[in-house]
C-alpha cells in the first residue's frame, strides 16, 4: 500500500512519533493506521495511542436527574456562537429534561416535546437560527441515586463535559465528587469486567513485545506483563483508578467508606470522536465572502 504524506502527518499527529518513524511503522504495517500505532509504542516512540478523532464539533451537553435516573445527552452545532445562543440553550435543556422519559437515542428523537417530535424541534430550530444541529448521543444511568456534574458550565445543567454517576445507597456528597473525577480522569470502563476485550488483548499484544525486546526469561516477561497490565487496568478502570479526591484510595474505596456502591456512570464530552475540517482564519473569511 502506498504511503502518503497525509497518513505520516496523521499518525505524527496522533503519536508525537518523527516523521521517519512515523513513517517506517506505516511501511511495515501496510498503512494500517491502528497497527503503526502499536508499532510505534512497541518500540518506544510513542507514549500512547491517542484517542481517533479530534474534539471539533461545537455545541452542548446537557443534563437532567429525576428520582434515580440520570441522562445526558449531546446537541451539536456548526459554532460556538450558537452554542452560546440563549435559544439554543433553551432547546438543550428541555431535550434533556425530555430524556429521562426515554430509553434510547431514537427513542427521544420520537418523544413529543411542545407537540412536536423531538427530530422536528431540533429541525424547525436550524431554519430559525440558521445553522445545522442535531442530537448526536444520550446516556442514561440508574440507581438508588444519580449524581450528575458539568463541567465548564455555560448555564446550570449544560456544558462542554457532562458526567453522571448511578450509586446503591444514600448519596451524601461522594456522587459528585465521583462525577468530577469520571469527568478529570475519563475512564474507560466502571471496572474490569466492563472493559472492551479487544481493548485490553491489544494492550497485552504491545506490552508482550516491550517486554520481548528486553531479551529477559520467558518466566520473567509473563511476570512484568502481569503487573503491567495490572498497572492498566488502574488507569484505566474508574473502580480502580486513585481517588483524585484523595488519591491514597481506589474510587471503589472511597465510595464503600462514604456508605455507597457505584453502579455505573457515563461521561459525554462535545464533539468526542469528531474530526472537523481547519482552515486558518483569512481561508476562512475569503471563503465567506465568496472570493
């Protein structure tokens, strides 16, 4: 497979890696951008693999908890502008106070809202301001209790990072708390269990051939992969990660001594996973002008 100079600039952008490297873990994995990544952190160069996609997407986050029930649910807009549209704000926040009656995402989009569908508010409210929108995801958690949390809060219940947290028991204070360290730390799954298999064999292939390449007994590379991955799962496990609160504990320590079990959570940030074409600023006002 041909190599571009686009696919080098990607996975330099992604990794950090030099262009030669970047490069030559392209050539000796055929362009296959997820390979050279691991590639790439194998052999060092790399620190991590990053995230696809770029935070570009504008728009909002909104939040509602009624009773034991959580939701949260991400309305894009072209512009920031427009996220910052009273208007628009408005909509946000009956979409979500509309999403605690709901299971699902299509399932919102089919909820009456002031009479009318969901989908055709969110429509009728483009040809008013002018710019395309949608509801892009809904998160929904249950429990005994809910704790929500937003971060950069534009107004009360919406922003850029909204963070729920489903608990057994009697909150007293720890929910939030949580939320805010789900919204810090962004983990990938509540524990163990939940984590993506695929996520975690991959993790286990690169750390298998880091610990290869140090040219040690196979007894003792079985041993420093066994801490290694253990060492992932604390980062990457909300029940396992250190409390940011008071990080001499687990967040699954923490909730126990605060009378408490976390049941779930979810974490909806704008724009996540979205790539969104830049172009410097005179490109930009050259374009809107026509010229």
């Amino acid at each position: 497979m041909a190599i571009t100079a686009s696919m080098v600039k990607e996975l330099r952008d992604s990794t950090g890696a030099g262009m030669m490297d970047a490069k030559k873990a392209l050539t000796e994995n055929d362009g296959n951008m997820e390979a050279a990544v691991d590639w790439l952190r194998t052999k060092g160069l790399a620190k991590a693999a990053k995230k696809a996609g770029r935070t570009a997407a504008e728009g909002l986050v909104g939040v509602a908890v009624e009773g034991g029930v959580g939701v949260a649910v991400e309305v894009n807009s072209e512009t920031d502008f427009v996220a910052r549209n009273a208007e628009f704000q408005k909509m946000v926040g009956e979409i979500a106070t509309t999403a605690v009656g709901a299971k699902t995402l299509e399932e919102l989009l089919a909820t009456s809202m002031g009479g009318k569908p969901v989908s055709e508010v969110v429509t009728d409210k483009v040809a008013t301001i002018g710019e395309h929108m949608s509801v892009r995801r809904m998160a929904r958690v249950e429990g005994d209790t809910v704790a929500a949390y937003v971060h950069n809060a534009v107004v009360d219940g919406m922003g850029k990072i909204g963070v729920l947290v489903a608990l057994k028991g009697t909150d007293n204070g720890i929910g939030k708390q949580i939320a805010m360290h789900v919204a810090a730390t962004s983990p990938a799954s509540l524990s163990e269990a939940d984590l993506d298999p695929v996520l975690v064999e991959r993790e286990k292939a690169v750390l298998t051939e880091q610990a290869r390449e140090s040219g040690k007994p196979d007894a003792v590379i079985e041993k420093m992969i066994v801490g290694r991955m253990k060492k992932f799962f604390e980062e990457v496990c909300l029940l396992q990660q250190k409390f940011v609160m008071n990080p001499d504990v687990t967040v699954a320590q923490a909730a126990k001594d605060a009378g408490v079990e976390v049941l779930g959570y979810a974490r909806l940030a704008v724009g996540e996973g979205i790539e969104k074409e830049e172009e410097d600023f005179a490109a930009e006002v050259a374009k809107t002008m026509g010229a």
